[in-house]
C-alpha cells in the first residue's frame, strides 16, 4: 500500500508569519511544505520568489516543495536550487522546451516536478516520464487557493499511474483537495496530496489544534 503524503500549501498560510505557520503544521502532522511561487504572467497572481523560499528554508524541517507557477522558468532555476528547494516543478505548458528545463532542474541538483494544467492531458508527460521524480497534476486551474476541485482529473490520474508504470515517480494531486475529494485521487494512485485552504482552515499559530484534525481528516 501507497503512504500518502500530505503537502500544505502556505499559500493559505498567514503571510505575516511564514516561519511560524511552517512549524505549526509540520508539529501538527505535516509530510511535506508546498511553497506556490505565482508571477502575475503564467498565473493571474503573484506570490513570492527564492528570496522568500530561502528566508523560509530554515524553518522547514520535512521537504521543501516549490511549485513554480512562472514563465520563463530556466532563468530562476538556479536561484530556487540556491534557495533549497527540495522538489522544483515547472509547467509543461510555461515554455517550449520542458525537457531542456527538467534536465537543468536535476543538474542544479533538485528533484525534477512536472506540473500539468487540467487542461493537458496527461498522455503529455509520457515521453517526459524519465525525466522526473514527480509529476503534479492540477485538479484546479493554477492561480489560487480555495478554488472547487475539477472531478474529470481524476480519470487522468489514473491513466497516468498507468503511463508511470514501476518508475520512481510521485504522483502529486494540486488544487480543491478536501476530505471529499482526496479518497477518489488517493484510490486512482495519488502519492502526495497538496491542500491549503483545507489544512488551514479554523485554525492559527496561536490555535494550531485545527490544522492537525485537518490533516488528519484529508
Ligand atoms: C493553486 C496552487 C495550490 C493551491 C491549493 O494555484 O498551486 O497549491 O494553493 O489550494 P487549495 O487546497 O485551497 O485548493
Ligand atoms: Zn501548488
């Protein structure tokens, strides 16, 4: 049987209390930290960039899980490898040349993520397969959190589970995870489970009793 990894997106988190948040899910049963890096051009928002990424670094304990919402995305590899990203992604659809991207993740000495919008499918990353230590399927169009889990990904998951075959290869899950939605990803071959809005929700630094039911519940 498959361990499945939860993911918190600080996304959700309070922006004023990066380091803070970081230990209080990680205390409450965190698996990985999802770090959601928006440029205002691949994506309709900006977040932050491998400044905040390597400020936060020391705070994080587990694995440092740096989604790259942005395009280009081979001019900032190095500044997020440098930064301390544990697992970088890039969006096949962020440029026309995803293979020359994964190989540049790798060489800068990062696990390689490939992310893939809903509306890819994900017969996309097959040739990409041996390229990558994960490979992020987006069950929301990337931009937000808090945005309604899209129920059509699901088959997608599981022919992709297919398409990996024995490799060593992660199947992420991104976007509208719930305690609802997770079991169908999970049953499909999900490995790691990002959620923002879902893990932090009713909870704070001060009350961080919550993020752990929370967690617990997905
Ligand atoms: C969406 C981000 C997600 C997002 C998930 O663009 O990549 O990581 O924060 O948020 P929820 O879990 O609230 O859908
Ligand atoms: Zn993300």
């Amino acid at each position: 049987t498959r361990a499945i990894r939860i993911a918190p997106s600080i996304l959700s988190a309070d922006f004023a209390n990066f380091g803070a948040e970081i230990r209080a899910i990680e205390d409450q049963g965190a698996d990985w930290v999802h770090v959601d890096v928006m440029d205002g051009h691949f994506v309709p928002n900006l977040t932050f960039g491998p400044q905040l990424c390597k400020a936060i670094r020391p705070h994080i304990r587990t694995v440092m899980d740096v989604h790259l919402m942005i395009a280009p995305v081979d001019p900032y590899i190095a500044a997020f490898a440098d930064a301390g990203a544990d697992y970088l992604s890039a969006h096949l659809e962020a440029g026309p040349h995803v293979h020359r991207t994964l190989q540049a993740i790798r060489a800068a000495g990062c696990k390689a993520g490939l992310a893939l919008n809903p509306g890819t499918p994900v017969e996309a990353a097959a040739p990409l397969l041996d390229l990558v230590d994960l490979v992020c399927v987006m069950t929301v169009n990337p931009g937000f959190g808090g945005q309604s889990f899209i129920a059509t990904q699901v088959a997608q998951v599981a022919k992709l589970r297919a398409l990996i075959g024995d490799r060593p290869v992660l199947i992420e899950i991104d976007g509208g995870v719930t305690p609802d939605t997770a079991p169908l990803v999970a049953a499909a071959g999900a490995d790691v489970l990002v959620a923002g809005s879902a893990v932090f929700k009713g909870g704070s630094v001060a009350n961080p009793a919550p993020y752990g039911a929370n967690i617990r519940a997905i």
